[in-house]
C-alpha cells in the first residue's frame, strides 16, 4: 500500500512540476551574446518521430494513405525531399540534430554511450539567448542520464513513464514502453505546458515514439491497411529472432508493412493534434515549427528488420518547416539535406552565430530561393552493435559504402533500392570521390579513440 501511495506522490509531483514550469516570467530581450532584438524572436518547436521512413509518407508517393496531417502540413508550409539522418537509430540521428555533429563527435554512437557534455546543444544555445527550453520525451535512449537534457530549463522524460507504470501498481512490473502507446500521454504533457506556459520566446522539443517497433497501432488502425490477415503475425518481436533475419513468408511480411503503417497513420494523427492546438492557440503564427523523422525502417530489403545499417531505408526521412509569416508556403526543396542541418538554420533563422564546430548547413538559402546543392554529399555511420560497423557517403547519384572490410558502391540512379553492388575497381569518378571522402572520415574516427 505504502509503494502505491508513493508512486501516487510521483505521479502528483511531476504534474505540479509540469505546472510550474509552465507558470513564469517572460525572458529577456537583450541576447547574451551581444545581439540585440529589435522584435519578439519566434518560439522554436521541434517534433521528431521515430523510425519514419520517407517513402512511406503519402506526399513522398506513398500508395497509401498513411499521413494525412503530415501531408497537409508539408502542402502548406517547406518539405525538403532529400533529407537524410547521419545514423540508423535513435541516439546517433537525434543527437546529430542537437548538435549538428557526426555521432562520434558528439559521442551517442552506441547505447553504453551518452552525448558528451563537451558538446554545446541547440537547447544550449537558445537558452544563453534568452529562450526557454523545454522537452519532452519517454524513450530511455533520450533520457536524461544519455545525456539529451543538456540545455534544457525543464526535461520531462519521466512523467509519461510514471503514468505507465502505475497501471501496472501490485503487479511487481514495469511497463515495456515498446508495447506501449505514448503519444497521446506525450500530447497531454506538451498541450498543458503550453497552455500553463508564459514563456516568451520558448524551445519547444517533442518526441514522438509510438512508430518504433513493436508494432501495436490498436483498434482501428491495426487492420486499416491489412484487414483480411489470418497468420501469426502481430507486430511483436520484430527486433528478435527469428524474425530480424529470416524473412517470413510474403502475407507475413505484406502484415509487417501494414501495422507499421498503421502506426505511421495513428501517429500522424497525434501529429495533426499537436498541430492543431498550435494553431488554435496561435502558436503557428508565433513560431518556426520542424517535424522530421529521426531515422527510418527495414523491412527485409537487406535481409533484417529494424534500423541497423546504412541503406536508404535506414537514413532517408521526411523533413518539414514552418515559418511565420506568408512568405513560405509550399515550397519543395530537393537540396541534399541532413539532420545535421537544423541545428544551423534554426540559429541562422533566430539570428544567432552559427558555431564553426557545426557540419550542417543553415537552409535559409535554399528556403530563400538560391540555387544548387549545398553540398555534394552526406557522411552516414553505424556503430550501434546489432550489426558490424559501416559507413557510407552518399550524393544524389551515387552511394559508397565501407563495412566488414569491404568496399562497394550503388548507383542510385539506376539502383535505387540498392540491390546490386558495384566493387571499387568499377567506379566511376563520382563514386571515387565519394570513396575519398570515406576514407578521410573514417580516418577520423580511428583517430578519435
């Protein structure tokens, strides 16, 4: 009785807490670093999901109809088709995207690893500027003790994970936030901070997690895509054997993809109530707001499930931007972009130096109507252990890749599901290029113990 009454006081504590935090006086106006603000900056609001793949976004082609809300919110705002996260898997690709460096810079490259307080983080920079910084979160790879709060006035990567676990009071367990649904927990934390906040401006960071295996969407998503199924397949295990590495039959697998994607459609519409509080509130008029996924999914096409690897499947996800103001609606930008970008072009955008450490890249030029690529190609690493180590560049033709000892490329032109390898002494200049570059990073992580 005593353990249900504390856990109780828990839960209690960290709503107080949450409205607290929301409850205080506006920042300053004068930037620490010298800038001064002639106007009220824009709040900064950045939603990442986890495991989106792009090609399964409706506004990416995708047949079916999986993100409604992203969709609208892509139509009526910047989509940039050609983003690509620096990793596979959660702690790398998030922690490139606070930091705009290469995981084995920024050093959660692996899960017995945490991001290095050495790096200087997006929530940071803004709150030495003035800004709030708050986020939300409840998945243990972003927790606090990896690291991700770095810069954060307030970090809830508690209180939905207290919910959950009170559901299980007598039990003598703890919920697998794998098996567990926590957007809309997620959505109730982050809409009541917001409507208690009275912080201006703020840095709003919000991780949805749901999409991640295992792949329970529940009623009425879990048949949306796959109705008539009769097998054994429900979404679980899909990270373990037997099913990572071997492929089950083909009604199997067509099931895999469909409660994947109903998982993609129920948390689209966690998306499109987040959104639409934003606007209700006049938040969107008020703010620059980035969804983006973190990194993608595999589904058999390079023989696993899950995210372990180097391939397009793995690293290539949906990436929108809204600005306030009219003067960006609907624009497409194909421009070879990374995580490692956002960082720059919210800083670029909020007025603030750009630290020289950064490897992205500020968008605002291309978002301003400038022509070209901003870089040749992008630098991908997976050192997270499920799988052997491996690296890759790749540009918009062509993809280089170093793992198990060998050296192979892809011409995604011709190739784009990169099926079939191409060994170095077939490369074209492009792809030796893309080999120096390789070469030179690698050579970098070796040196960086």
């Amino acid at each position: 009785m005593r353990r249900i009454y504390y856990q109780c006081f828990l839960i209690f504590l960290a709503f107080t807490l949450l409205f607290i935090t929301g409850c205080s006086f506006e920042a300053g106006k004068v930037s620490k670093r010298g800038f001064v603000r002639e106007r009220a900056w824009p709040n900064v609001i950045l939603i990442t999901i986890s495991s989106l793949r792009a090609d399964h976004i409706g506004c990416f082609g995708y047949e079916r109809e999986t993100s409604p809300f992203f969709d609208e919110f892509a139509k009526e705002n910047i989509l940039f088709t050609e983003c690509f996260s620096t990793s596979s898997w959660m702690m790398p690709a998030t922690g490139s995207i606070f930091t705009s460096l290469y995981p084995y810079e920024h050093r959660a490259s692996h899960i017995n690893n945490s991001l290095s307080a050495e790096c200087e983080t997006l929530a940071e920079i803004l709150r030495e500027e003035g800004y709030y910084t708050a986020g939300f979160c409840c998945n243990p790879r972003l927790s606090s003790g990896s690291g991700f709060a770095q810069g954060f006035s307030y970090y809830d990567d508690y209180s939905v994970k207290l919910l959950l676990d009170s559901v299980t009071f007598g039990e003598g367990g703890k919920v697998d936030i794998n098996k567990s649904r926590s957007n809309g927990l997620i959505n109730g934390a982050v809409i009541r901070w917001l409507g208690n906040n009275r912080h201006k401006p703020f840095f709003l960071f919000v991780h949805y997690y749901d999409n991640h295996w295992d792949y329970s969407p529940g009623s009425g998503y879990d048949k949306l895509f796959d109705a008539d199924y009769s097998g054994g397949i429900d979404g679980s295990g899909i990270s373990d054997e037997p099913l990572y590495s071997n492929r089950p039959s083909p009604e199997d697998v067509k099931h895999i993809i469909a409660l994947y994607d109903g998982e993609v459609r129920r948390t689209d519409a966690d998306l499109g109530d987040l959104l639409g509080f934003l606007e209700k509130q006049g938040l969107m008029e008020e703010s620059i707001v980035i969804v983006a996924g973190d990194h993608g999914e595999e589904f058999y096409e390079h023989g696993h499930t899950s995210h372990h690897g180097v391939y397009d499947e793995h690293i290539h996800i949906p990436a929108a931007i809204s600005l306030p103001g009219e003067g960006y609606k609907g624009e497409v930008i194909d421009s070879l972009v990374s995580g490692l970008d956002i960082m720059p072009t919210v800083l670029d955008l909020v007025g603030v130096e750009i630290p020289s450490v950064c490897h992205g890249k500020s968008l605002v030029p291309v978002i301003e109507g400038e022509k070209g690529e901003l870089r040749d190609s992008l630098f991908i690493e997976y050192t997270g252990g499920a799988e052997p180590d491996a690296f890759a560049v790749r540009s918009k033709r062509y993809k280089v890749v170093q793992t198990e000892g060998r050296v192979f490329g892809f011409d995604l032109l011709k190739d784009p599901g990169e099926q079939n390898e191409i060994g170095r002494e077939n490369f074209t200049e492009g792809m030796k290029a893309g080999l120096e570059k390789l070469e030179r990073e690698t050579a970098m992580i070796r040196g960086s113990g």
